[in-house]
C-alpha cells in the first residue's frame, strides 16, 4: 500500500487506473455531488414545469411502446408508464453503458430494489410517472433492468434536440 501511496504521490500512476476505467468518468471529484446518471443525460424534472405528457407501455414482449422518443433541448416530459405484461417491468433512462453496468448489477443481486429519479418499476398493470427535464442534446437510451429484459430486447432510444 505504501508504494502505491508514493506512485500515485509522484504521479507515476493515474488515479482513473485505479478507479476502473469508463466508470470513473461520471464519478471525478468535481462532480461528486451530483447524480451519475443525472449528470449526462438530464435531471429530475419539476412537475410544475412538465411541457409535454408522452406514454410508454410495457410488454412481456420484452419492448417498450413507443420504443423512440424525441424531445427538444430543456424540454420538461412527463412519461406515463404503462405495464401491461403480467410480471414486473421498469424503465431505466441512461446512457446505455450505465444501463449495462446498472442491469450487471442487478443480475448480481436480484432482490435489490433500487429506486431512483431517473427510473420508474411497476408491478403487473400498474401505471406510473416519471417527471424528467432533458437538459442536453444527444441521443440516449432507456431500458428495463429487471435480470435478462434489457438482454432480450427491451430498450428504447431517446433523441434530444
Ligand atoms: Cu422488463
């Protein structure tokens, strides 16, 4: 440990090597009190501020309906969530590397419930919310993170402009 302590002290090793990579990108020190996931793709939107409602079912199909969103820059969307299957279905926005690492997660521990503003998990039949403000331009993704959905198909695009 103690010679780890002097490479890093003399700059021989760069920190991102130790931290692993892609990951410690969202995750630097200047950003640390901000979301991962908020930080690329938008933010927890106000409800006061929801400029358009768009819905989005989800299927045992593994797919999601409509499987491509577009909204403008900084627009303010509430998605309204629909799972029509007969098992639990979530969706997830995120790029689709922290989708892929969030749904390796998940696999690892499948009782983990995890809840966040940049998701929504509904029981069979369920209908919900999720309040989002798109804040940058790009083109992201969504999925469903329950083990093996994203892997069978189930994820969409989302397209900012
Ligand atoms: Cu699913």
């Amino acid at each position: 440990m103690k010679l780890l302590m002097v490479l890093l002290a003399i700059g021989v090793l760069p920190t991102a090597a130790l931290a692993g990579g892609e990951h410690a990108q969202g995750h630097s020190m200047e950003n640390m009190e901000h979301h991962g996931d908020e930080d690329q793709v938008g933010r927890k939107g106000d409800p006061a501020k929801v400029e358009r409602t768009v819905e989005v079912t989800m299927s045992d199909s593994m797919r999601f309906s409509p499987d491509k969103l577009r909204f403008k820059k900084d627009e303010t969307v509430r998605l309204v969530v629909h799972n029509a299957g007969k098992i639990r279905h979530e969706l997830v926005i995120g790029t689709m590397d922290e989708l892929k690492e969030h749904a390796a997660m998940m696999r690892k521990n499948p009782a983990m419930k995890h809840a966040e503003p940049n998701m929504i998990s509904l029981a069979p039949g369920k209908t919900g919310t999720l309040i989002w403000d798109f804040d940058r331009a790009g083109t992201f993704d969504f999925a469903c993170l329950v083990p093996g959905h994203l892997e069978a198909g189930m994820r969409g695009e989302i397209m900012v402009k």
